[in-house]
C-alpha cells in the first residue's frame, strides 16, 4: 500500500509570489510547468493557529473512523456540531479536508495518510 502525503510548508508572500511570476513567465515562453501541491502558510505561528490540537484531533478522527456526516464527526470527537462544523470549513478551506455531499448529509473526508512539515531555513 502506498503511503498518501500532503506537504505543509512555510513560504512567505514573497517568495511564493515568486514562484507565481517565474510560473507565468515560463508559460509565456511555452515552457512545461511543473505542477506543485501542498498547503503553504506564511509563518509557524500561522501554522500553529490552524493545525490546533483540536483540528489535528478531528483529522485523526476522520481518517481511522470515516464518519458519514459532521454530526457524526462531532459526537465521535465529543465536541459541539458547531465548533466541528466551523474547524472543518477552515480546514477544508486551507486544503486538508475535502467534504463529499450536500447539506446535514455532507461527509468529510481526507485523501492523505501523513503530513510533512516543510519549513525552509
């Protein structure tokens, strides 16, 4: 079985506007640019304000149980459905959560097994 990862990484502004405009200048040149994936945050502090321990608990949660519905997710994690329900939006805003459904029915997934933390010095 192959291991999934998603890379987190932290990059300032700069730098990943950076590699946006070197990006756009390659394709005007009719260069092959290669595709990159991952979450960037600008700063460890950002990253440490989103993977909470509480967020970091809910992907555990998600992974190893696959809960059918945000309900179902915060009574397995014994948290209110609210704040469950506002942690998975950000997450899934940030890119670490996709969510499969529409209405109470939504079922919040993840398609990655690690993390890898990339943190350039």
């Amino acid at each position: 079985m192959r291991v999934k990862k998603v890379k987190i990484g932290i990059r300032s502004v700069e730098e990943t506007l950076g590699d946006a405009k070197a990006a756009m200048k390659s394709i005007e040149q009719g260069k092959k640019v290669q595709k990159t994936t991952g979450v960037y945050f600008t700063s460890l502090e950002a990253f440490r304000k989103a993977l909470t321990p509480k967020r970091l608990e809910l992907l555990h949660v998600i992974k190893d149980k696959a809960p059918g519905s945000l309900r179902e997710l915060a009574e397995l994690s014994k948290r209110d459905v609210k704040n469950v329900s506002d942690d998975v939006k950000y997450l899934e805003q940030v890119g670490l959560i996709e969510r499969r459904g529409a209405g109470r029915a939504t079922k919040p997934t993840i398609d990655y097994d690690t993390i890898a933390l990339e943190i350039a010095i």
